[in-house]
C-alpha cells in the first residue's frame, strides 16, 4: 500500500498529548484531542487527529490516526517520501498500518471552504437546473464558458426554474431571477473587456443572487421537529445576524463587525436556542473567553452556572445535540455521529467544519446533551479534508457561519467585548421565544 511504504521510508516518532476533559467546560468544550508530532531531519509537523485514550494505549494507534483523518495521510506522505530514512527507525505496526484505506479513497474531492457555498449546498432543495447554474457560476474563471453556459441554462429553464418558486414568495423570486438575468449580461459585457478585477466581486453578487433565488423556493419547513422539541425556541428557517466586538489591544482594528448566518433548516433547536439568547441580550457586554489560534469561544456568564440559566425554572438550559445528514428526514438527536452505531459509513454531514468561521455549539465532552450558550467558532478551515470528514463532524453541532469580514475573528482575543448581536433579519423564522417581546 502506498501508506504503508511511505512511513516504512520514513524516520517516524509520535508523541501525544492529552488535554485534559474535565477542563473543557472553561477552557473549550469542542473535546478531547491530541496532537502528534511527525519528527524528521527537517523538523516536526502538528497533525490534529481524531484519537481516543484507549487508542493511545494500543500498538496501532498511529494507524487509527492516519485511517480517522486523511489530513495526517495526505501531510504525512508530502513530508516523508523525500526522506531517505531507512525502515528500522519506523516504529510502527507494519501489518495493521497495511489496512488503511489509499489517500485516494479517503481524500475523495476538494473541499468546500466558502461559508455561502455550504450554504447553498444545505438548502433542503432539489432543483437541477438552478442547481446546475450554481455549479457553472462557481466555476467561473476570467474565460466567458462558465458565464455563457449559465446564461444559456437559465434562460432555456426559466419556466421550470418559476415552477420551483413558492407562491407566497413569487414577486420575490421574479424580482431575482430578473435581476440575475441582467447581471449575466453585464458580466459578460465587461468580460469581453478584459476587465479582470471584476470577475470575484461579480461572482460573489451573482452566487448571493442564486442563494436568494434558492431560498425562494422553499415554501414550508422540510419537516416536523420531534414533539420533545417542539415547544423549545426554534428557528424554522434561517436568520442573519450582525455581531460587533470592541477590540482592546491591536492597534489595527479597534471594532469587528461581522456577519452570520445562522441555519434553521438543518440546526432548528440549536439556532433558535441561540437567536433567544440573542434576543435577550444575553452575550452583550460579554468577553470573548477563548482564543487559542484553533477556535474562538464565548458563552459562559458570571457565576458558578456554565450555560444560560432560564429564570423560569432557576436551571440551565441546554439543547441536545443536533446533527443533520444528508438523505435524512430530520436531525440526528442527542448522539454522536458514531459510523457503526448508525450505520452511515458514507454519511455527509449537511453543515460541516470546512470554513474559517464554522460556528457550533459547546458542550461538555461527557455529555452530548449539555450545550447551553457556549458556542465557538473554527479559526481553521479545511484545505485538504473532504466536508464531513473533520474530527468535530458529527460531534458538535454546527448551526451557523460567519459570512462577512470572518477573518477579523483571527484578530479577537480572550478579553475582548463582544458590544452587541442584533438579527437583521430572519427573526420572523423564530417560533417559541422565551424572551419578553422588546418595545425598543
């Protein structure tokens, strides 16, 4: 196997090191990982990898490492074939290494590492032809195929495309589909040009057009929420919401102002716990409490409680966890996307931890069902691991992304105020609001 010949060419140790569960609660709540160290002539490389304690203790432990994250096959191969190591300084089990998958199978594509392309792709929508337009606007380079081929394709399925829209939201979607029409046009006008410097700017105007469009066509909620859920603050649909921070020691940026989407769709109890939240002020005036260059975190309020604690019952609010896969009716609740257990080897998670800005919900790592008003967001995005293979998919549930100005949360520190979070809109997808409705 490929593999296999690679690390027995290799000088290879590993070293790991545990952070400890118990301290999760304060320090992250995004779970227990370790980070081994790929050691040669030319220095080490950190791989975060999925590995349990029990794992740790077994002889093939570094095999379970590369076959859980095809990240540390892919760095690992790149670092190590130009060694000339010999075998005897590998130690690893030859044989049990044998059984990993090719990189090939594991890394089965490029990852999707734009927050509205995920978007897009987790709408509850079947639409070939405004699907295919998508794929063709996405593609688009400085040549006229992408922009012609999506031009050609919209205005040869207008009518189907209409037929998708939902009539209470026709005048809408006409407006769109208009407007889109005539941005084609004036994109292909300046592309005969030669006028490079516009083709992202169109781009990004045209792919919010089509997520617009898209949205358009979902008349209803997709499904029913579980009747244990049902009466809990939900967001049945999604939400934008603008978020700003002070930010205390950089002297380049003093104020953050970002925005997200938040995604009912697919997170429904964990979005609508978290548009509440918002809706009662609860994270104004809040420190960001974490910031370790992997993931930035807030959410725990003053006092010995460590979630939100609902003055209606006088005990924290939590949300079980929350999970949607692709092919399924509704979420998965309350349990970890654990492959043998549920049987969906192949399963693709609809809003996975592939874009700098992934925002998800903490909880302890002892209990899947503890997420109160913790939440984080990933300050790392993916550039080899296929969406839904992460370490965190299918552990932690995403229910949102930064879609603006997200690379100012690189600039964030613990210590800095959050000042604000206001719903542009989407707050009229909130149904079971536990807040005091605001005269202000």
């Amino acid at each position: 196997m490929a593999v296999a010949a690679v690390l027995q060419a290799a000088s290879l140790a590993t070293t790991t090191t545990w952070l400890d569960a118990g301290a999760f609660r304060k320090e992250g709540l995004i779970g227990a990982q370790c980070v081994h160290k790929i050691v040669s002539a030319r220095g080490p490389c950190a791989i975060r990898a999925s590995l349990s304690k029990d794992d740790v203790a077994a002889p093939n432990a570094f095999a379970k490492v590369l076959h859980n994250c095809p990240t540390c096959v892919a760095v690992a191969a790149a670092l190590l074939v130009p060694f000339s190591s010999t075998a005897a300084d590998v130690d690893v089990d030859t044989e049990r290494v044998s059984a990993i998958s090719e990189p090939s199978v594991l890394i089965s594509g490029p990852p999707t590492k734009d927050a509205n392309a995920l978007l897009r792709d987790a709408l509850p929508l079947d639409n070939k032809p405004i699907k295919e337009v998508q794929k063709f606007l996405e593609d688009i380079t400085e040549e006229m195929k992408d922009v012609r081929q999506a031009t050609l394709v919209l205005n040869q399925s207008k009518e189907e495309i209409l037929s998708y829209i939902a009539e209470s939201k026709r005048q809408e979607g006409d407006h769109i589909l208009t407007t889109l029409n005539e941005e084609l046009e004036g994109f292909q006008k300046q592309l005969e040009e030669k006028d490079s410097s516009i083709v992202l700017p169109r781009q990004k105007e045209l792919l919010r057009l089509i997520g617009d469009l898209e949205e358009t066509m979902i008349a209803k909620f997709p499904y029913e929420i579980p009747e244990e859920y049902a009466k809990r603050p939900l967001l049945m649909g999604r939400a934008t919401l603008e978020m700003k921070v002070l930010v205390k020691n950089n002297p380049n940026v003093k104020d953050a102002v970002l925005h997200i989407v938040l995604d009912g769709y697919n997170a429904p109890v964990t979005a609508g716990n978290f548009v509440d939240l918002v809706e009662r002020r609860f994270y104004d005036g809040m420190e960001i409490q974490r910031s370790d260059g992997f993931v930035l975190q807030t959410g725990d309020p003053d006092g010995p409680a460590e979630g939100f604690v609902d003055p209606a019952t006088g005990q924290v609010r939590t949300v079980p966890l929350e999970i949607m896969v692709e092919g399924q009716k509704q979420p998965i609740y309350g349990t970890t996307l654990e492959l043998q257990e549920l049987g969906l080897p192949k399963a693709k998670i609809k809003l996975p931890f592939n874009a700098f800005g992934t925002m998800a919900m903490a909880r302890q790592e002892s209990d899947n069902n503890s997420g109160s008003s913790q939440v984080f967001w990933l300050l790392k995005e993916s550039e080899l691991t296929p969406n839904g293979d992460s370490i965190h998919d299918g552990r932690y549930a995403v229910f949102g992304y930064v879609t603006e100005n997200e690379g100012l949360l690189a600039n964030l520190k613990a210590g800095d105020v959050i000042e604000s979070i206001r719903v542009l809109h989407g707050l009229d997808n909130l149904v079971n609001p536990s807040y005091v409705v605001r005269l202000l």
